[in-house]
C-alpha cells in the first residue's frame, strides 16, 4: 500500500511540464520520492529536470530506488527502463554544459549541489527481457558515450567552466568493449565527468587488456575484481596479480583456474604460485576471496595464512580439497567470519565428511549462506551432518542441488530445519526416488542430465509443500530450478 505522501506525489507529476515549473518551490525533502515516482512512471522530462537541478551532494541508485516507507516497489530487483536511465543521463549532462558561474544563479543555487551520481547496483541477470529495458553493460555504455562526448565538447567550448560530477559505475568488458572503455577511462581522466568504477567484470579478456583497464582504475574507488571468466592459469595471473594488489581498499577478488598441485609440482609452477601467495599479502581489506575451478588439494593453508584480514566470504568449488584443507579451514581465523561459504564440486562423503562438518561447527554462529552442490553427499552423510547444520541458527541459504538424496532425506533436513527460523530458500536436488534404472552411487553427471518421472516429483513437490504447511514454514522457498535462485551477493547478504 501507497503512503498518501507518494500518491500525492504521483499527481504532482501527472503535468510535467506543471511539475517542473514547481520543482524550484518544493522542499528538498520531496527530491528523492519525486525521483523514485518519476523513474518509476517514466516521467522523463521531470526525471532529467530533477538530475539537472538535484540539491543534494549524492544521488544515488541504491539509495532512491530501493523499498521505502512510501513504496515497497524495489526498483532496484528489476531491469531499469531505458528512458528513465536516458533522461538520467540526459539530466546529467545538462549539468555538465552549464558553466559554474551560471549554477549559482538557479533557484536555492541547487546546480552545484550535485557531486556524486552513484548508478551501481543495477540488476544485470544476463538474460534477455523486455527489449524497453536497460542492461548494465548498456547503462555503462551510455554513460562512457557521455563521457567522451563531454571530453570532446570541453575542447571546443574552452571557455566553459562545469561543475564537476563522479559518476560511479560497474564496468563489465570483453573483447568487443575493451577499447571503447578504455577511450572512456582515459577521457574521463581530464574531464568534469569522473568515471569511478566499483566493480569490475573481465571476460575473456587478453591479459595485456586487462592490465591496461587496471591501470587505468582509481584505487579509491574499485572494491571488487572479477576475472572469473579469464583462463588465466598461475603464469598469467602472476603478471595481473602485482596491478591488482594496489587497490589496497579491495574487498571482493573473484578468481577461477589458479592450479597449485603439490602432489606434482614444476619449477616454474612453483615460482608462480609463490609469487601470487605473495602478492596476496598485500591486500589489507579483502573480505570475499572466490578460487573455484582451481586445484588447490594441500594447499589451502598456503593461500589462506598470507591474508592479512579474515575473510566473510570464500568460494572453493570444484577446487579437489583435501580433509587436511577443511581442518586449516575450520581451525583458522577465517571459520568464526564466514557469512557465506561454497564448497560445490568438492566430494564432501568420504574422509572429507568428518572435518567438513567441523568446519560447520566453527562457522555456525556467522554462516548465512552455504552452497554444497555436487558434493555427493546422500541421505547417511545428510544425517549425519544435520545436528551440526541446524545449529547454523542465522542461515538463509541452502543450496543442495545434485546431490544423491531420497524423499526420506529431504523430508528429514526440512524437519530439523524448524529450528532455522531464517532459513528462507532451499535448493533441492530431484529425489533418488525419481528416477529410473538410478545406478548407484550416481555420479553427479546422472543426477545433473538423466530424465525424472515428472509423475512421481509431482508428489514429492506436494507433500513437501504440505509438510511445509503444516510447520507454519510456506514463506521458505523449496526448489528445484538452481538456475533461476543464484547465489546471493556478498555485499547483499
């Protein structure tokens, strides 16, 4: 329900030419409801009117269209449209064509307010939706078109004195977007428009690219690397790594590929991956440390003891850890910070079990996330483990896809999980008991590919659902579709 407040303000904006007429009489307390209403309704010529004239020092995405007291619309789950961030961006230069020596003449001098216009946070899915919406990569792209517009028109009107605007963004770039970014980059760098990245996503990226664009970043600004997507191996990471560790207000480094295999080490791996233990020293702020696909069986402990900060966030997927590993683990530092934690891939049944469910222990108190798809664990180590999970008493998150369990199994963890009262999603595996001709165990590739009696996980939906019910639980989401639940974002949780 709308507060009166909000539906007031939605027929303010009804005329907008009226409103934008009004806005110089209206308190500056209305700007950032008017800029959530008008974004909303795609009222673009007041939304560029309020850009252009914003009272404030910053206008931020994350800030004004997120749930409120007057809306519970959070604009910020969903695509933005692409006229509400045209006339963002519209607005936004606007103020950057009128000189300094002009702002002060506008109404309350509320042209030279504006500072920071922080446009991060935008939903990015990757998946193609109504074509009137806008991406990340698009809004990124709009704005760096500006930024070298702004650049250019600076070096034909000399005489025009801007007030200057940082505008922080994600920046995601492949192949095909290196060079036009890196045109924005540089001429952001002596223009009024000051293009800030938080985040940065490289994909495919040559590494020679990919250490230009960090060259290019400021320090103060980046707080996540991401080069997940770049087979990079310990020799090209050892060349990135040394330009990465200068942003010493790093939080997030996301990294995928990085083999150290002591069971058949080589002179130059060794070097390599010395070398990148020691540039991970230098990092003072990291807090979400991502190594999946990366064979790091007995070493865990080398990578984990040059950190100079506890981690809240570690995703080791398919990383072939060893019980020696999950014990460094569960005894460091680390265990007792752990928000989220991701073991997928990593065969958890065995030797593994008994130090895994240690690690459990030790990360209990903090754990809201926890991600253990493909770990061949079936209903004997579920039960086993289930006294020590349920004391995970803050999780939201069960991620337990591809996993060989039975109805009886999954009917087990959802009773004890009563005692989890902030458990809101559960991503299940399809039953054992749904399948046919199941060998056994099942790799997880059979889990993952072969087809299910859709007749008899019908049932299983329904007494799941049932049972659900009648613990007073239907708000916590049980699922099967891993795809459509990603994983949570560290700095979401």
């Amino acid at each position: 329900m709308h507060t009166l407040v909000f539906l007031s303000t939605r027929q303010v904006l009804q005329c907008q030419s009226a409103a934008c007429q009004a806005l110089p009489l209206l308190p500056r307390e209305l700007f950032p409801l008017l800029f959530k209403v008008a974004f909303m309704d795609k009222k673009t010529v007041v939304l560029r009117e309020l850009v252009h004239t914003w009272p404030f020092p910053l206008l931020s995405f994350q800030q004004l269209l997120q749930e409120c007291a007057h809306c519970s619309r959070a604009l910020l789950q969903e695509r933005p449209s692409t006229e509400s961030m045209q006339a963002v961006i519209l607005g936004l230069t606007a103020r950057l064509h009128t000189p300094e020596t002009e702002a002060g003449t506008q109404p309350l001098c509320r042209k030279h307010a504006l500072r920071v216009l922080d446009m991060t946070g935008l939903l990015d899915d990757g998946v193609e939706q109504d074509p009137g919406t806008m991406s990340m990569w698009d809004c990124t792209a709009a704005v760096a078109r500006t930024c070298i517009a702004q650049q250019q028109g600076r070096t034909a009107e000399p005489g025009l004195a801007p007030v200057p605007v940082e505008v922080r963004v994600d920046l995601r770039v492949n192949r095909a977007s290196y060079a036009f970014l890196r045109e924005a980059l540089r001429s952001s760098a002596g223009s009024p428009l000051r293009l800030c990245c938080r985040d940065l996503r490289a994909e495919d990226l040559p590494m020679r690219n990919t250490v230009a664009l960090l060259q290019l970043l400021d320090a103060g600004c980046l707080r996540r690397v991401d080069l997940r997507f770049n087979n990079l191996g310990l020799r090209g990471l050892s060349v990135i790594i040394p330009h990465v560790a200068r942003f010493q207000h790093l939080a997030s480094l996301r990294l995928h590929y990085v083999h150290g295999d002591s069971r058949q080490p080589s002179v130059d791996g060794e070097d390599n991956f010395r070398y990148f233990l020691a540039q991970m020293g230098r990092f003072t702020c990291l807090r979400e440390l991502s190594m999946g696909s990366s064979l790091l069986s007995g070493r865990l402990d080398q990578l984990l003891s040059t950190l100079q900060s506890p981690l809240e966030s570690l995703e080791l997927a398919f990383c072939a850890l060893l019980p020696e590993d999950l014990r460094f683990l569960a005894r460091s530092p680390h265990a007792v910070h752990l928000k989220k934690l991701d073991l997928s891939g990593n065969d958890l049944s065995g030797s593994q079990l008994e130090p895994f469910q240690g690690l459990l222990q030790a990360a209990a108190a903090t754990l809201l996330h926890l991600e253990l798809t493909e770990c061949q664990l079936a209903d004997t180590q579920l039960l086993a483990t289930l006294p020590v999970l349920t004391r995970c008493a803050s999780l939201r998150y069960l991620g337990l896809y591809g996993n060989p369990l039975s109805m009886a199994g999954l009917k087990e963890l959802l009773r004890d999980s009563v005692a989890q009262a902030e458990l809101r999603t559960v991503v299940h595996p399809f039953p054992v008991d749904c399948y046919e001709g199941l060998p056994w165990p099942p790799p997880a590739s059979v889990l993952l590919e072969a087809s299910i009696n859709e007749e008899k996980f019908a049932r299983v939906e329904a007494e799941l659902h049932q049972l659900l019910l009648a613990s007073g639980r239907a708000h916590v989401l049980w699922t099967t579709d891993i795809y459509g639940r990603l994983a949570a974002d560290y700095f979401s949780l």
